[in-house]
C-alpha cells in the first residue's frame, strides 16, 4: 500500500498494538502522530527498576510475563528480535500448582527480553520516528474524539482517521458517542479485569527452578513469574499476579493485598525467607474478560478504529500486534490506498 504524504493519521496509545499500526501506517507513507498518556511506550509492557542494592542492573516485567508465536508474520519480526539480542525463548514448561501438588506442564514455547518486554515497544518507536512523517508524544491526554463522514476531530486537530489503540474503557471515556453510536456500542460492552502485581527481591534463590507457575483453586494468586529466569541473569527475583477476584477487593490499596499474596508464594513455592524488598503494582485494565471476536473495531465511516489485545479473540501480545496492524491497513483502505 502506498498512501499521499498529505493524509494525517493518528494514533492514541503507544503499545505494542500502536507501535505495529504505526509501523504499517509510516511504511505506506502516511503522516502519523501518537500520542501516549504514559511516560513510556509499551502500555502494560512495563518495567521497573529494583530497588535497593541488590542486582544490580536487574529490570523486572511488572506487567506483561511473556508472549508466544503462533502467526507467520509475527514469528518474521520475533525472529528478527531474537537476531539483534532483543527477545529470547524463555520456556515451553510451566508448574501447574494445585491443592493435591504440583506437576509440569509442556505447552508452546513463551519468550521473553532481555531488558524487559517494554524494549520491544521502544525499539518499535525509535524505528518509526525515524521517518520524519511521524511523531510520538508522550504524556499527552486524548479527551475527545469526534468522527464525521469527512474527518476525526482529536481534541482541537483534524485528522483523516484515528486509530484508539487502547483498552476499550479508555476508548469509549474519549470518543463522543453521538459521532460514532455502533461502534460505542460495542466499546460498552466490553468487561476488564484487574490485577495485583507483587515483585519480590531476595537476597538468594531458594526455589526449584521451573520459571513459571500456575497456581489452580486459588482466589489469592493466579501466576508466579521467576524473573531471573525470565531474563536470564538468575536474579532471585519473582512476580506474582493475583486473581482478578482479589484485585477487585484491593485495588484502591493493592499494598493491603500484599500478605496474602506472600502467603500464597510461600505455600506454593516452599520459601521461608521473606524478601529484602518489594514492588506492588494495579493494573485496572490488565485483559479483557471477553475479547472481541473481530480483528478491530470501525465506526460507520471507516476513520474511526479500535485495536488491542481486546480484539481478535486472542488477548495476547501477539494478538494486539495483529491487531493494530489490521486495523492500520482497513484505515488505508477507507482513505484509497
């Protein structure tokens, strides 16, 4: 697809399914502004640094634990990741923890970064603002969208289309339901679940080394992630995830959540030593309880899109890179190109 220079695009949210639109709409040379209300590009492919002094150099996934491959063309620039050190094939086991043990489970393959999922987004950002037609600003609040027949208004600017590359929630707060009734519609219908992530650093590894948990029958924990493990450093360093039932109880004080979380891991792992320190991070919007059977959302006139992992029935980082690059090439075709 080849598009006229002339035509303006944006796109709100800079994630992974911001990025890939970003990338299709640049390489079809459009114009194209993103605009992210974070600090950082990624969305919920977020890091933190670990606090206090032990490893080091350590960045932890606080968001996102991983992704898998199953589409052709998302293995093409996976695979493209993995040559330039930036991903890596973490693990195709997990533990399934349930009230009667544990037992191995073997499954597809998951991957992980070497300084973190969210250097994927920054890698996809660096790669487009290298085309002088693109722009990404960062910590600039979208508060409304208009869509006529002719144009979207975002905020005070006109733009040829308009791609929301966010949770559904976030889409429907800023998009003026009159202007595009179908498709807020179905934005309502969408339900999110939170979630409650809690790092722990400890002063060694007492653990059995199987990388990931599942944790079955529990209302307190769904997933442990070993970290160092993850990364490949072997940081003593895990991540739990709540259950979205014990999110929803805590999330207004998700450090309230905490000692239950830490009794959990330490049943489900056999730990004894406390950690040396800790990160708790809410996720409002971690996934969606019912994707979207549909690859992306359009309004009636065809400048108006949705996209994410709430789309495309696989809320998965894989599924919002499909996502954002199909709902970037439906918005080419509504423009002629």
């Amino acid at each position: 697809m080849s598009a006229p220079e002339s035509l303006r695009i944006a796109i709100v949210g800079a994630g992974v399914s911001g990025v890939a639109a970003a990338r299709v709409l640049v390489d079809a040379g459009t114009s194209v502004d993103v605009f992210d209300m974070g600090e950082n590009p990624g969305g919920r492919l977020a890091v933190r640094d670990l606090p206090g002094p032990l490893w080091p150099g350590h960045v932890v996934d606080v968001g996102a634990a991983f992704f898998t491959v199953a589409d052709d063309d998302f293995e093409l620039v996976v695979r493209e990741w993995q040559s330039r050190g930036l991903a890596h094939p973490w693990s195709d086991e997990c533990a399934v923890v349930t009230p009667s043990g544990t037992h191995v489970s073997k499954g597809r393959m998951r991957w992980s970064a070497a300084k973190g999922l969210r250097s994927l987004a920054r890698d996809g950002v660096a790669a487009v603002i290298e085309d002088s037609r693109c722009t990404v600003t960062f910590q600039h609040r979208v508060h409304s969208v208009v869509a006529t027949s002719r144009a979207v208004r975002v905020d005070d600017d006109l733009y040829d289309a308009v791609i929301l590359a966010c949770p559904d929630p976030q889409a429907q707060r800023i998009v003026d339901v009159t202007s595009a009734p179908e498709l807020c519609e179905q934005l309502a219908l969408a339900t999110w679940n939170p979630i409650i992530s809690h790092t722990m650093v400890f002063a060694a590894r007492s653990w059995d080394d199987r990388g990931l948990w599942f944790i079955e029958q529990s209302d307190v924990l769904a997933t442990i992630a070993d970290d160092g493990s993850r990364r490949g450093d072997a940081a003593a360093v895990l991540v739990a995830h709540s259950t979205p039932e014990l999110a929803k109880v805590f999330l207004d004080n998700p450090d309230d959540a905490v000692p239950q979380m830490w009794a959990e891991v330490r049943r489900a792992l056999n730990i004894s030593n406390p950690p040396e320190s800790t990160i708790t991070k809410r996720w409002g919007l971690a996934h969606p309880v019912t994707p979207h059977a549909e690859p992306f959302g359009i309004d009636t006139t065809g400048r108006l899109l949705v996209c994410g992992d709430g789309w495309g029935g696989k809320p998965r980082i894989e599924g919002a890179w499909l996502s954002g690059r199909r709902a970037a090439r439906a918005a080419l075709t509504t423009l002629g190109c």
